[in-house]
C-alpha cells in the first residue's frame, strides 16, 4: 500500500486549521466526545476509510467507550447496546453520509427523530459533525492515505 500523496490537509496548512476548527465546533456545543466517535466510526465505516476506522476507535477507547459497543457500531439497529439518542445520532450520521442513496437524502422522520433527541444547537453541531468527518474521509480515500501511519 502506497499513499498517493500527503493528506491535503497537511499539504496545506491552512486547510488543517480551518478543519480542526471546524471540527471543535460540536464538542463546543455540548456534545458528548465519545457520541461524536461513534458518529466519526459509523460515518467512516460507510466511506471506507482506512485512516478513520482504525483511529476513532483508539480515540473512543482514551474517551472511555467499550469495545463491545465499538464492536457493535456497524450493526447498531441489530444490537441493545446504544441509547434512543445515540441511535438516532447514527441514522442521521448514515443518511447524511448515503446522500446519494435515495431520492430524499434525509427523511423527515430520521431527521424528527433525532430533532427529537437533540435541541436546535446540538443538533447543528451533529450536522456539522457529520459533515465534518465526511470531509476527513474523502480526503483520506482520494489520496489512499494508509491506515496506522499517524501513530507514534
């Protein structure tokens, strides 16, 4: 495996700030670290994200999450171990994600159901969120940046 370049990010310096920036905005809103790995892993499962799959997790463990519900992320509707919340957190991370996928990206009652759970700001700061690892995957996938390379 072979990288085909440096992550852009990292190519040019002010696109990482502007992204690390962007990508504090949902913590600062409230939301909890390890939802937001849970999003970042479900999101990163569907894109395929070599990079992301392998290192949210790891964040997630430092954060306190298990690794039965980190096991579970992929087939969280087929599992008991995620909160109403939390399970809305992540149909609205799929159908953000998947918006090719269907003729109504997000339907009314994935996004009611997590309005339902979430107030006015925390659920901007999903979305963003949401939007927020999507970009990381597509500028890991473009680039086939190399799972494990990051670590120390």
């Amino acid at each position: 495996m072979q990288s085909r370049m440096g992550n852009p990010a990292v190519v040019i310096p002010e696109a990482m700030q502007a992204l690390l920036a962007f990508g504090n905005i949902p913590q600062k809103c409230g939301l909890s670290p390890t939802l937001l790995e849970l999003v970042n892993l479900r999101a990163s499962q569907i894109n395929g994200c070599g990079v992301c799959v392998d290192g949210h997790p790891r964040i997630a463990r430092r954060l306190g999450e298990t690794d039965e519900r980190l096991f579970a992320v992929s087939a969280w509707r087929e599992t008991p171990y995620f909160s109403p919340a939390e399970r809305a957190a992540l149909a609205l991370t799929e159908a953000v994600t998947r918006v090719s996928d269907r003729a109504d990206p997000v339907p009314d009652e994935i996004w009611d159901e997590a309005a339902r759970h979430y107030d006015a700001k925390s659920l901007a700061a999903l979305v963003i969120a949401i939007a927020n690892i999507n970009v990381w995957n597509r500028l890991n996938v473009a680039t086939r940046q190399i799972a494990g390379e990051w670590k120390p």
